[in-house]
C-alpha cells in the first residue's frame, strides 16, 4: 500500500511553514522583488552603478549589496536611500 503524500492540497506557503522557512523565503523573496523594482527605475532613468552610488551617498559595493538578490541584509535607511536616488518613495506597511 503507497503511502499518501501529507503535502498534497496543502499551500506551499503551509509547506513552508512547516520547513521552518517561511519567514526567511518571504524575506528572500522581497528583498529580490526591491532589488529588481530599483534596477528597472535606474535603467528608466538611465542611472548607472556610478551615478547611482553617488546619488546614494554611498559606495559601489554597498549598491551592489541592495541590488544583489541573494544578499538579504539591507538596511532600510539604504533601500530609502536608494528610492530617493531614483525619484521614488519606500512605502513599508503591515499586513
């Protein structure tokens, strides 16, 4: 007799949970989300790394961090930062 797969009609979000995951896959997944939002606004802009940075008032390296989507300690001064280089804002709301 095949055993019945416990996961099956449940949620990946269920799945997760049940990992222990959950909360760092959403964090991944925001942070590549922010990540992508700022390369889009800076190739609209036509803003490169350089200009980017320097609008930032801050280093290239650290503007690799944001935009990286694997590194997932960015602070929310630098995401602010990096809106306003851009001309946009940072809306950050519980739900």
């Amino acid at each position: 007799m095949r055993k019945k797969n416990p996961h099956i009609g449940s949620s990946l979000d269920d799945f997760l949970k049940e990992e222990g995951i959950l909360e760092e896959t959403r964090a991944a997944a925001l942070k590549e989300v922010l990540a992508w939002q700022v390369q889009k606004a800076m190739k609209k802009k036509k803003i490169n790394k350089v200009e980017m940075a320097r609008r930032m008032k801050t280093s290239r390296a650290a503007l690799d961090r944001l935009l990286d989507p694997g590194y997932a300690s960015v602070t929310l001064q630098t995401l602010c930062k990096a809106a306003r280089a851009v001309g946009r804002d940072l809306r950050i709301e519980l739900v």
